[in-house]
C-alpha cells in the first residue's frame, strides 16, 4: 500500500538486498548520493552575447556504508574476499536499498549497480565494555537510481 498523499516515510524502516538476496540486520546506510558531473559550454550568441550553459555530463560513481551488529551471518565475509582476492566476477553485484511504509510495503527501491565491498571496519573492542560490537562495510558501487 503506498502511503497516503503527503506523507512521508520513516527512517528506521529500511532493507538491503544485495543479488536477489536480503541482508538482514542492517542497523544504518548512509552515503546515498546520486551525482553527475556538469559540462559548462561557453559562447556567444549570434548578436554577440555570452552565455555560460551547463548541460549534464557522465554519472559518478559513489559509495554506501552499511553498519550492522556482529552476528554469525557470514554474508558480508564471502562478499569481502571475493573483492580481496580479485575475483570481481563474484564480488560485483546488483543491489538495492528499499524504504518501507508503516505497513511493511516497498515505498521506494534505489537501485545499485556493480557494487563491491571495499572496506570492512570493526568497531572498537574494550575489556569491560557493554557497547554492542558492531561492522561497517563501505560499499562503492559504478551507479545508483531511483527504481520506478
């Protein structure tokens, strides 16, 4: 069910599916940027005047991170040495990020492509500590869409 006519989502109401297959887990994605690059055509017109025009240029590429608590889900493990060992056939894949409604109901997918694993980061570990153990994976990816 699409949400009713101004209203908007939530932010705590997200998912990650990576090749068809659902991430679980997954606590924060931050860095979503769509961006292209600008061309700036210079020149006069027929009567002389100058005009500075700005036209759209090539897509950039970007990156996601994605943080999630540290749980036996070997999901991001396989994904990372892949990427490690150079085996890109199997480390570039297709993905999307989903944002829900209330009801559970996709709302808005935005779509990945060629996305691989470049950093893996653990969160501190500390004698005594009582915070959750948490990994961040920096994902980059060639291409990102809002999906109709």
């Amino acid at each position: 069910m699409a949400l009713p006519d101004l209203d908007t989502s939530v932010g705590h109401s997200f998912g990650l599916e990576i090749d068809g297959v659902v991430i679980k887990a997954i606590q924060e994605v931050s860095g979503l940027t769509m961006e292209q690059d600008v061309i700036e055509l210079k020149h006069n017109t027929n009567d002389g005047k100058y005009i500075n025009k700005k036209l759209p240029g090539r897509p950039k590429a970007g990156e996601i991170t994605l943080t999630r608590g540290l749980t036996s889900d070997l999901s991001f493990n396989k994904w990372i040495k892949a990427a490690h060992f150079g085996k890109m056939g199997d480390a570039r894949k297709g993905g999307a990020v989903i944002v829900y409604d209330y009801e559970g109901e996709a709302i808005m997918r935005y779509k990945l492509t060629n996305c691989w694993p470049k950093k893996l980061e653990l969160s501190s570990l500390k004698a005594g500590d009582t915070n959750i153990v948490t990994e961040k994976l920096t994902v980059t990816y060639e291409m990102l869409e809002p999906e109709d």
